[in-house]
C-alpha cells in the first residue's frame, strides 16, 4: 500500500489532538463545576439539560469517559504521525481509533443519561 501523504497525517493527527485536548478540557470544567449548562459544549440531551444539578450529575458521571474518549484521539492522532510512512498501518490505526473512541463517547453519553434521568427522577419524588 502507498504511503499516506505527509500533509494528509499532519491533518488527520492535528485534528485528533484537537479534539483529544477539547473533550479532556470539556471533561475537566464539568467535573470541576466549572461548566455551565450551555449550548455549545458538552453532553446535551434532554434529560442533561433539564436542569443544573442534572446537568452536574450527568457530567460527573460521563467525566471518566470523556477522559477515555480524549486519550483514544491523543493517541490515535500520535499513530496516525508515527506510521505514515505505512499507508495500510495508519489508516488500520485511524479505524481503531474512531472505533474505541466512538465507544468511549457512548459509553459517556450512556452514563450521563443516567445520571440525568436519575437526578430528574429524584427532584420529582421529594
């Protein structure tokens, strides 16, 4: 297979740093309260946004994932960097990447949702 052109990885690894750093610092500022419900960044559902304390208990939860999520792009964006010169090999290591990142993304979404949904339960009940 051919190699994967040097502008091409320095692209694809930009942008996955990029979103590693965004998604560790979104995880950080919520688990920290220093985030506010907004529209811009982090878990928006309906039941996230309800209310702050929801949004807070969604956030908190999510926090170890959205950690998981952001090393998977850090070192997903280093992979892509260190095996361009292997076309076969980057592309192999971008589709892993995008897998388990999609997996820890879901796996935050999923957390925060509960929590969400159990906060707004809790409000309702007493």
């Amino acid at each position: 297979m051919e190699e994967l052109p040097l502008s091409g990885s320095f692209t694809i690894a930009f942008a996955l740093l990029a979103a590693g750093y965004i998604t560790w610092s979104v995880a950080k500022k919520t688990e920290s309260g220093t985030l506010r419900r907004n529209g811009m960044a982090g878990i928006r559902t309906k039941a996230t946004l309800a209310s702050d304390e929801a949004w807070e208990a969604a956030h908190t939860a999510a926090a170890p994932a959205m950690r998981a999520a952001a090393a998977f792009c850090v070192l997903t964006g280093l992979g892509v960097l260190a095996t361009s010169s292997k076309g076969g090999l980057a592309v192999l290591v971008v589709i892993v990447g995008l897998a388990l990142l999609g997996g820890a993304m879901t796996k935050a979404m999923m957390a925060a949702n509960k929590a969400a949904r159990a906060t707004i339960a809790a409000d309702i009940a007493g």
